[in-house]
C-alpha cells in the first residue's frame, strides 16, 4: 500500500481547547485511516512551520484524500499537506520509464 506523510497545524483554538483538555490525538487519526482499510505509522508533534506529522499507509489516494478532507473539513486545522511517498524501487523504475521519454523542449 501507498504511504502518505502529512503536515499540520492546528488552529489556536484548537491549541486552547487541547491545553484544558489534553488528548492523545495519535487515537483518532488512527481511528480515521483505519476506517478506509489503512494503517497508522507515525504520529509526531514539532517545532517549526508545522505543528505535527503523521505517517500513514493507505489502499489508494482516493482513501488518503477522504480521510485528508474529513480531517481538513473539521475546522480543527489551520493547514493540512499530504505527500506521496514513493519507494526507491519505483523511483527507479519512474526513472527507466523516464529516459524512454522523448522530452523537447520547449522552442526547440
């Protein structure tokens, strides 16, 4: 199955409700990918331009982007980026496929 990293934020309102209700947030996030037949890697709190990181697996980007926009229609994020992470094996195999590719440039 796919692997998806994703990068969020939460709101400040968010942030107040979790500092007078602390909650281990890694509980629903796995809820949610569990529900569209994924599996949960990794969930991680940082400093920086956002405030956590999830590492997900799921059947395809179709389930990554219902499970993305139910999180995302929340209302509990500020931004909500997912990346598809791609194995070295089919990176090189994008990169044999690549080569066979008669690419112009433009004006040329």
């Amino acid at each position: 199955m796919p692997l998806y990293l994703s990068r969020f934020s939460y709101t400040p309102e968010t942030w107040g409700r979790l500092v007078t209700s602390p909650e281990d947030r890694r509980i629903a996030a796995q809820a949610y990918i569990e529900s569209v037949g994924g599996r949960l890697h990794g969930f991680w709190y940082a400093f920086g331009t956002h405030d956590g990181y999830n590492l997900w697996e799921a059947p395809d980007n179709v389930s990554m982007a219902a499970v993305a926009l139910a999180i995302s229609g929340g209302g509990a994020l500020s931004s909500f980026e997912t990346t598809v992470l791609m194995s070295v094996e089919e990176t090189m195999e994008a990169l044999r496929k690549a080569g066979e590719i008669k690419y112009r440039p433009p004006g040329s």
